[in-house]
C-alpha cells in the first residue's frame, strides 16, 4: 500500500488506505452515497448458537418473521408473458405469481380452497389454476372459474370463493410480495439506502444465470457467510491479489438493510511488496479468460494512457476496460460511471434473505431460504447482466439445482470456475460451521466489532421481529 494515498489512522478499521481514499482516486467523481458512511451503534455481545441450530427458534421464525416481510419471490422476466406463473416457497409459506393480461402481476396463497392441495406444483403457463386432486378451478386473476359437482357444493353458493391473495410491489425489477396487510409500501419498509439503486436501474437488467444449490447449515449461518469479507484471508487466498479484503467498508441503514463495500483491482493489506502488474496478472489468472466475472481481463501492455507508477494503475486500467467491454456488450453509455461502480462488490442485504449486488453490470443476487430442516437451506445466484439497447430481455432460464453431491464447479460453465470456486470453498465451510455450533462447549459466537457487524445488525433486527417489536 502507498501511505501517500493513506488516511489518518482509524483504531476501528484496517491500517493504511481505505476504501475512501481508493475512491478520491478514481477517475470519474465518485457518487455521495459510495463517499457517506453510515454507522449504527451495536453492543459486542456474544450470540447464542441455538439461534442456528435449534427448531423451536426456526419455528418462531415461521410464526413471526416470514409472514411479516417484503419477499424477493420473482424477477420480471421469469414472467414475461400474460399467463405466466411462478411458485415460491420459503419455510411452511407457498405463493403464487401470475402475471395478468394487463401486464400486471397477482400473487396468491397457493392453496385450493377445497382440500388444501397445492393449486400448482410449480411455475409455467397456465390458462387457468386448476387444482390436480378434484378439478376446483379458478381464472388467472383468482376469480372461482368451476366447482365440479356443483350439487354438491350448495352450502358454497353466494360465498367468495376466490383466491386470496398477497400485496405485490416491483421494484428494479423484482417482484416483491407480501402477506402482511399492514406494512408500508416496499421502498419505505427498507428505508435508508434504497435510493442507491434507482442510478444502477436493475431494471434495466435480465438473468444471464441462475443457479442453486442446498447447503449442509442453516440459512441465517449461510447468509453471513456472505456478509463479510473477514474470511478471504484463510478461505479465498486466490482473490488476495486483486482484492482489498480488510479495506472493505461495512454501513448500517435503519433495520432493513446494510452493505459491505470491497474493492478491487488492488492489492490485499495481507499482501505487501507486489507491484500494480502483479494485480492485473492475478486478477487475469483468476478468470482464466472466461469474460464473464465481475472484472475486465487486461494483464496485457494497453496501460490505457495511465502512468506505470501510478499507485491505483490496476483499479483505473480495468474500470476503463470494463466500461469500453459493458458498452460493446449492451450499447449503454458507462463514460462517466466512477471506477468503482464498474469495478467493485456492492453487497447489499436487504433483510432477511435477499442480497441484490449494487454497481453496474453483472449484478450478482443471493437468496437464500430455509430447506427441509433447520440443518439446511437452499441458496440461490442469480447473475444479472444489462438488456442490449433497443431489445427485450430474454425470458428467465429457469433455475439449475445443483445437486447436493456436485460442487458449483459443475456450473462453471455458467457463472465462470472464479466465481464457481469462491462458492466452493464457502461450501466446504459451512457444513462444518454447522456441526462446530451443535458441539459448541461455552455456547457462545464473538463477532469482530467492525468487520462482522453487518451480522450482528442483521441479527438485531431479526431479534425485534421475534419479540415482537417489529413489524
């Protein structure tokens, strides 16, 4: 690192050059909401293990918090034509999405109101709903369409027999459904930090990739597995030479919603003595010429105009290589977006299972959703990449289910071996993390104070939903 670029000191934050000094580098004018930091005060105590490993505390997750949130239940394009359904399940919760002949979207408790039978098994086109155990059918918009053996059912008539259904929202280009009458509109519900995406317009985006995969550990552990960049160091040593681990900046907004910022295009503070050519050949080497992560491939001698000493050379070559590859791919205009907008992880949570990535293209989203039991839990990725200029978006590919004997690596085909192999290693973790919290001894989990504390806010909300403070 170069104390030149360097800050006063921070006794709460990683030694030497911050994100913010990295930023003031940049060749175009950083945006106010990358400059602001945004802090709330947290204890230090320690967690109890039991949050993620006991059924009874998953049961009240089932009682108080799924059916009290702003789920992310669908992207547009999985949807895009009248008729159009998509089912989403999370814990003992099943919806049903159908987009209508208007263009607009419907969801509904995905129950037959005669025996209780799931309406559909899962998503497609559908003409109608009509449930596969007796017939009972209703219209696309939940209207009842035809009871069989209507002499049968005279006890029904004059009742409403429709489907009931949930509030939907969209939002970026996500459909977001809930069952809770009473909550604000979705912008509102996050609060603080929403308007961040309104310049990155996801809308503007379809998925390119969509892969899943069931994970040995519970959702919350998962989650933050993702939640902090802390881990690198032992578990992703190969991104150590391109990105900045301990200098990632960590924000707090309301109770909705936080954000991990992690550079790239420089060096680790773990990794001292190597030269700006040393991250670009590294960040070269981890691609390994797919094209496809989140980074330009420049290793070569096109220093694009800049100075070979200069300290930020990699970030500034591969952010103006990243704007010139965006802008042939989609037609957009990416000349005045800030190098880390084009070039950096924006890890977004919005609380309590959806990670939208912010910058601009690809976007990467998380989701993840409790699975069988309170041992596992199916994580999904989604990658998000712009819609060419004058085009539609391509309808959705459906999810591919990784499965539970295959490593991401199967995949790499589809989100590049880079990004296959971080996942890996995350995976090889967590079922250990799982077992490790059952064995645990003095029944406690310490988090770092800075560098964790987007689990612990994650945590401190989840506990207001449990007690009852929230929503």
């Amino acid at each position: 690192m170069t104390d030149a670029l360097s800050s006063p000191a921070r006794a709460d934050r990683c030694p030497g050059q911050s994100y913010t000094d990295m930023l003031n580098g940049d060749t175009r004018p950083a945006p106010d909401y990358l400059l602001a930091e945004s802090s709330i005060p947290l204890d230090d105590e320690p967690l109890d293990p039991s949050r993620y490993t006991s059924e009874a505390f998953a049961a009240a997750e089932r009682a108080k918090l799924w059916p009290n949130i702003w789920h992310f239940a669908a992207r547009e394009e999985d949807m895009p034509e009248p008729g159009d359904t998509v089912v989403y399940e999370i814990a003992d919760r099943n919806y049903l999405l159908v987009r209508q002949e208007d263009g607009s979207i419907r969801a509904f408790h995905n129950v037959c109101l005669h025996r209780g039978r799931l309406l559909r098994d899962h998503g497609g086109r559908a003409v109608h709903l009509r449930c596969a155990f007796h017939g009972f059918t209703w219209h696309n918009d939940g209207s009842l369409k035809e009871v069989p053996c209507p002499w049968d059912f005279r006890h029904l008539e004059g009742r409403n027999l429709s489907l009931p259904q949930l509030r939907v929202e969209r939002w970026q280009g996500f459909v977001m459904v809930t069952e809770n009458a009473g909550l604000p509109p979705f912008r509102t519900w996050i609060g603080p930090g929403v308007e961040h995406y309104d310049n990155w317009r996801l809308d503007e985006c379809h998925t390119m990739a969509w892969i899943g995969r069931v994970f040995p550990a519970n959702w919350k552990a998962t989650a933050e597995a993702f939640m902090e960049a802390f881990h690198a160091v032992v578990t992703h040593p190969q991104i150590l030479g391109f990105t900045a681990d301990a200098n990632s900046r960590y924000d707090l907004y309301g109770d909705h919603m936080n954000r991990a910022i992690t550079p790239n295009g420089a060096l680790s503070p773990h990794v001292r003595g190597r030269s700006q050519r040393y991250v670009l050949d590294k960040i070269t080497e981890f691609l390994q010429g797919d094209g496809g992560g989140r980074f330009a491939e420049d290793g070569g001698d096109d220093l694009r105009g800049f100075a070979p000493d200069d300290p930020l050379l990699a970030r500034k070559v591969l952010a103006q290589a990243n704007r010139e590859i965006f802008a042939a791919m989609d037609g957009h205009d990416y000349s005045a977006v800030s190098d880390s907008e084009v070039l950096d992880n924006f890890t977004y949570n919005i609380f309590p299972n959806f990670a939208p990535w912010g910058g601009l293209v690809p976007n990467i989203v998380y989701r993840w959703r409790p699975w069988r039991d309170v041992d596992h839990c199916l994580m999904e990725v989604r990658i998000l990449t712009r819609t060419p200029k004058g085009t539609r978006p391509p309808k959705a590919p459906p999810m591919h289910l990784i499965g539970e004997d295959e490593t991401f690596m199967t995949v790499a085909h589809l989100i590049g071996p880079g990004l296959a192999g971080v996942f890996d290693q995350d995976l090889a973790n967590l079922e250990a993390v799982q077992k490790g919290m059952k064995a645990s001894a003095n029944r406690r989990i310490e988090l770092a104070h800075y560098q964790e504390s987007r689990i612990r806010h994650f945590q401190r909300t989840l506990d207001k939903y449990l007690g009852g403070e929230l929503p």
